[in-house]
C-alpha cells in the first residue's frame, strides 16, 4: 500500500520562508517525520514549483497509490486543473496546510482543492502533515 504526499510551489523553501507562518522545520525535515510515522505503508513524497508537474504527480498517484496527502500551496486558491485532476483519479485525498489559511489574506479564503477534497486539516503547522498522513493511513487500511 502506498501513500503519497504531494506539495506545491515555494514550499521547497520551507525553513527560511516565512518562518513565522510556515516554522524552521525544512521540507526534508517534515518528510522524514512523515516516512517515521508512516509504518509499512510505502510513502512517495514530491515537490513541484510547476501546477502541470503537479498534475502529473496527482495522476501518477492515481495510478500507484491508495490515497494522496496533498499542500497545493497557493494553487489551493487559484487551481481548477487541481480540482480537475483530484477529482478524476477518484481517490482519497487530504488537503493539509501548514498555516490556517481562512486566517490570512482575504485570497486565500477559497479554496478549489477543499471542493474535491475529501478533508481538510489547516493550522498545526508540520503536524498538519501528521494529521493528514494519520487520515489516509485510516481510510487506506479501511478499504479492502
Ligand atoms: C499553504 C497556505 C497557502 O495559502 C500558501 O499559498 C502556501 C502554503 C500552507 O501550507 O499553509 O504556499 O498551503
């Protein structure tokens, strides 16, 4: 059974940006808490900076996964192809944020992914990541 967690653009720079809002904890970092927790179930863990690329990765894991861990990061409030492409591979995906968006800017208030995806966890900073890993494992070992 595999999982697999999918970010967006400019969380590669995670650690120095904004550390305020989005916490030192690098993205290599967070990955490596994700593959601890993630027990014998294989995790596949990607970054794009690319909304294309990450098509392609959602499909990919519609392909060879059980379920997707996804931070869209800003495509969250602009993407349709994200929508497009969560919806057509039909499996569970979890939109996770490290900050709370529905607290930030006005922009950042709609969000495509939350209308495909099948829940949302926002605010806990890396362990939004935890948290989401910890949904998907549920409903991955859930269905047979
Ligand atoms: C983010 C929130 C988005 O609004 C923002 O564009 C990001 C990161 C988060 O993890 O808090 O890049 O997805």
């Amino acid at each position: 059974q595999a999982i697999h967690i999918i970010n967006g653009p400019n969380l590669n720079l995670l650690g120095s940006r904004e550390p305020e809002i989005y916490g030192s904890q690098t993205l290599a970092d967070i990955e490596t808490i994700c593959r601890d927790a993630a027990g014998d179930i294989d995790i596949v863990f990607k970054q794009s900076n690319i909304e294309g690329e990450l098509v392609d990765f959602i499909q990919m894991a519609g392909r060879d996964a059980q379920a997707i861990v996804l931070n869209p990061a800003a495509y969250t409030h602009t993407s349709i192809a994200l929508y497009d492409a969560i919806k057509a591979v039909g499996i569970p995906t979890i939109e996770i944020h490290l900050s709370q968006p529905a607290a930030r800017e006005s922009f950042r208030r709609r969000s495509f992914v939350s209308e495909a995806a099948t829940g949302t966890i926002s605010g806990f900073g890396a362990d939004s990541y935890l948290l989401g890993l910890q949904a998907a494992i549920k409903l991955v070992k859930a269905s047979p």
